[in-house]
C-alpha cells in the first residue's frame, strides 16, 4: 500500500463517510491507554480498522482499533482510538496513512497524542507535556519517494510543526482549568525495545524532553497535508536509567490510567476551541 496512490485514500474516506454521514472538522490520534476519550463522543459511529478498505491492523494491548466519528462539545471528530507503529513492521508512510484519510475526509486540524518515557529529569509520571517540537529519530520519513503535489509540497516546512496558535490556545485553557502542563521536545523512535540509558542520555544531550515510538511520521504527514497540528504527551513513566527500576509496558498502561481524568478533561476543553 502507498499513501501517494489518492484512489486508496479515498477510496477508505469514501465507505468512512458512507457509514458516518457527516464530515469531520477535527482529527484526534489516541495513544496507550488514551483512548477514553472516544466513550464521551456524542452520536458515535464505531468502525472497526478492519472493516475500512486499506487500513492496517492495531496490534498493541492499549489500542482498541477503532475509528470513532461524531462530536465533540459542537466539533465534528474523526477519533483513532488506537495507531499503527512502525515497530509492528508497517512503514512510516503506512503509520500515517490514517491521516491522510482524514485530510480527504475534510479535517483541517489534528490532535495527536501519545504516552512517552520523561527524558527532562524534572518532569514526573502523570505529567502532561505539550510538544513544541520534535526530534525523528526513525532514519525514516513518510515522504520519502515521489510526491504527488496534489496531497502536498515536496519539500515541506516544518519550521513549526507543532502550531504556535494551538500550542497558545492549550496553554490558556489548562491554566482556566487549573491542569499543570509541561511543554518540550518529543523524540521519536522506532521501538519496540525501551531505549538504554545511554540512549537517553544521548537523546537529552540533543533536547528531547520525552521520548516514545509513534507522532512523528503522522505530523510530517499531517503538515504535508496542510493540516494545522497539537500535540500532548502523557509522560507515563521515566525513561531509562533515571530511575533505579526496569520499564514496562503495565507501567505505562497505569499512569495512563491515573491521569485520564485530567487527560480527559484538557482534551474535551481544548476541541470545541480548535
């Protein structure tokens, strides 16, 4: 599969819309554990990953393999409750595919999150950290290969990637609502192994701030796209070797888990304002 080939792409936005009967204004990638957010979606129409021509199969304990669409405090939604990861053998453009389906869909802004290790060491597991830029440590990029300048530039600004506008926007709302928010650099690797001390030691060095496996071929995609993006980091856990323990996957499922109320709760205030 190729997300360059537009009749793939619309040919998936076309049985989305045939089954949900109204266009998105907002598209949300849901990561680990994150996914609460698809139960408080009015008028929801469930579509299994599966049943959608060309998309991937969810692989990971934590992703339901969902698309949800309908609304959100008035804003029309298309929600992944659940994402594709390269470390599950599926290319950067394939991780990224969903977005281009939303773009055709008619979505203009992406909200993406995720569940990351905390690299800046005065960061805490339940932080929220909003990402203001990030690092593709990958070696890959959902570009590579010919462009189709109808889905995009070739050479793509990512100058800011990370909207300025929304970024501001987050900021005021988590401060009405009285929700502490980190803001830093995300990097992105391939996984599935965590990263070793070394690695983190390496990665701070550069200026991540957190780090995970996903959200960065998607944001490229979605800025191919022209789509204006936000995106939120559960720090889930401290990356290796800042801690005296090992890491795990449950670890991140029961951070995740003890902070989606506040998760919740920033996200739903942040939608209607998008």
């Amino acid at each position: 599969m190729t997300t360059l080939n537009q009749g793939i792409i619309q040919e998936a936005a076309s049985y989305i819309l045939e089954k949900a009967g109204s266009k998105p204004e907002v598209g949300l990638i849901l990561g680990s554990g994150l996914g609460i957010l698809a139960d408080h979606i009015e008028n929801a129409v469930v579509l299994d990953y599966a049943d959608i021509p060309h998309f991937p199969k969810s692989t990971v304990e934590g992703h339901a393999g969902e698309l949800v669409l309908g609304t959100v405090g008035g804003r029309q939604v298309v929600l992944m409750k659940g994402r594709f990861h390269m470390y599950e053998g599926y290319g950067p453009e394939v991780t990224a595919f969903p977005v281009r389906v939303m773009k055709a869909l008619g979505a203009g802004k992406l909200l993406v999150t995720n569940a990351a290790g905390g690299v800046n060491t005065s960061f805490h597991p339940g932080d929220l950290m909003l990402i203001s830029d990030h690092l593709n440590m990958t070696g890959q990029s959902p570009l590579t290969g010919p462009n189709d300048n109808e889905l995009g530039p070739r050479f793509p600004d990512m100058s800011e990637a990370y909207s300025r506008r929304l970024r501001t926007l987050a900021k005021e709302i988590a401060k009405e609502h009285d929700i502490p928010l980190q803001e830093g650099v995300y990097a992105g690797l391939i996984g599935p192994a965590y990263e070793t001390p070394a690695e983190i030691r390496m990665l701070r060095t550069l200026g991540a701030d957190a780090v995970g496996m996903s959200t960065v071929s998607e944001v490229i995609v979605a800025r191919h796209a022209g789509l204006e993006v936000l995106g939120i980091s559960c720090i889930s856990n401290m990356a290796s070797g800042i801690l005296d323990q090992p890491l795990s996957h449950d670890e991140v499922m029961e951070t995740t888990e003890r902070v989606k109320e506040k998760f919740l709760g920033l996200v739903t205030s942040i939608i209607p304002k998008l």
